[in-house]
C-alpha cells in the first residue's frame, strides 16, 4: 500500500503529466506517469494518462510521415 506521501507525491507527478500533455510533450508525459505509477501501482488513471499519451505520440508520429508521403507526392507529380 501506498504511503502518504507516496500518494502525495504520485498526485503531483500526474499534475506534471498533465501539464506535459497539455504541451503535446508526450514523452516528459510518459516519464511522470510512470514515476506516478512506481509509487501507486494501483491508481488506474495513472495508467490510463499513460496509455493515451503513448496513443497520441503515435498519431502525431504517424501524421508526420503522412504529411512527408505527401508532400513527396506533390513534389512528384510537380515534375511529371
């Protein structure tokens, strides 16, 4: 069980991860959520937060390439 200050401790590393998601910074997100989860394994959000945030980074990871797939194609029919 969770002390105290564990718990305390928990809840200001998921605030951090919020805050980090908030600026899209997936990877600090993930860092602190899973800091959170060292301490209090069995708080579900903590997890939840977590997996979102690795959702995320791969849609945005995702969309990147789309948009280079993309903007090759673009360049490609520029020349033909």
């Amino acid at each position: 069980m969770a002390s105290i200050v564990g718990s305390k401790q928990a809840e200001q590393l998921k605030q951090d991860g919020n805050h980090y998601f908030q600026k899209n910074r997936f990877g600090a997100a993930i860092d602190a959520y899973t800091e959170a989860i060292t301490l209090c394994p069995n708080v579900p959000i903590y997890w939840t937060n977590r997996a979102l945030c690795h959702r995320k980074r791969k849609y945005v990871f995702l969309r990147s390439l789309f948009v280079r797939f993309d903007g090759m194609f673009v360049d490609v029919f520029a020349v033909l």
